[in-house]
C-alpha cells in the first residue's frame, strides 16, 4: 500500500503550473506563499494536509482545497507540479 502525501510530506516545497505563471510554496510551517507572474506573495495563508487532500485559508479568510494524485497538485481548476 503506498503511504498517503501527508504520511511522506512529499508536498512539502515548490508547486508550479506548467506556464510557470503561478509558483505556490508549501512552506514546512503549514504556511503557504504564492506568487502570480511578476508578483512576489500575492497570496499567502495557511494549510492542511489530511491523506492527500490539502485545505487552504488565506490571510484574507478565503478558503480552497485540492488533492495531490500521483505527484501533481490539482487545486482550484489548475494543475501543478512539483519543482524539483
């Protein structure tokens, strides 16, 4: 049975769409810090990891979530993947 992204902190780091437009950093605090083209921190806030789904809150209150599924992030009609 493979262990679940929370069990190998594997989401730990950078996640990048394809276009490299949006960079969004799990930082290993729960803390999040993403970037949208040339702005720096545009969103930043806090998040959880339960199995492979992850729950976000901005410093606004705006609430997401996303799963990770077999190395990639699919989180708010977007795809991620993990910069190595």
């Amino acid at each position: 049975m493979n262990n679940t992204i929370e069990e190998t902190k594997e989401y730990i780091g950078m996640w990048v769409t394809k276009d490299g437009h949006i960079r969004h950093e799990l930082l290993p605090d729960n803390r999040y810090d993403e970037a949208r083209g040339s702005r720096e921190s545009a969103y930043q806030g806090s998040y959880w990891v339960s199995g492979d789904h992850i729950d976000y809150k901005d410093d606004t209150g705006f609430t997401a979530d996303g799963d990770f599924k077999d190395g990639i992030l699919y989180h708010g009609g977007m795809v991620f993947y993990k910069e190595n």
